[in-house]
C-alpha cells in the first residue's frame, strides 16, 4: 500500500486536507474524481491539480520500476541458462581431462 505521507511529495496543504478527509493511500486518492476531491475543505483548483500531478509522477515511476523488475528477471534467467551452459562445458572439459589422464596412465604403464 502507497503512503500519501511517505511516497507523495504534496504541498502541507494538501496533504493535511487529504489527511483530514481520512485519505491516507494512493488507493483511495485514485479513487476519487476532481468533483469529490473539490468538496474537501481547503481543496482547490491548484492542489487538485498538483494532487493529479504528483500521483500522476508516482505512477509513471511505478512503470519504471515495473520495467526494471522486469529487465532484472531476464537478466536473471539469461544467467542461469549462462551457468547451466558452463556447467556443461566444464562437465564435459572435466570428462576429457579424465580420459587424457587415463591415456597418459596407459601410455606411461606400457613403457
């Protein structure tokens, strides 16, 4: 839940005449229209519109940080199947040192 408080950088004014009207989450603040925000006493034009400007903020950086999460996730998934690569290619490096080693024992037994 998104705190008017701590994440909405609002004027004191708006944000004490949001807090008096019990509207504490940018929940409930999405759920208003202009008209319902017009009847809280102290709202006017301009902390409406600085109220629709700053939550408007907040959500496209909430898109960002989607986006992020996101591009981190693939990030993530492109290095397991990285890892799962080197895995196989040391399995298989491993398997060959083996049977170099084994041949070298032969060829050295033989002598």
């Amino acid at each position: 839940m998104i705190s008017l408080y701590e994440d909405v950088e609002l004027t004191t004014r708006s944000f004490n005449c949001l807090n008096r009207a019990s509207i504490t989450t940018l929940g409930q603040l999405n759920r208003l229209t202009d008209k319902e925000l017009s009847k809280i006493k102290g709202l006017g034009k301009k902390s409406i519109s600085e109220i629709r400007n700053e939550t408007q903020n907040l959500k496209s950086l909430m898109r960002i940080m989607a986006f992020k999460k996101q591009d981190l996730e693939l990030i993530e998934k492109e290095i397991n199947m990285l890892e799962m690569g080197l895995v196989f290619r040391l399995k298989g490096i491993r398997s060959q040192i083996i049977k170099d080693i084994e041949e070298l024992q032969s060829n050295f037994e033989r002598r």
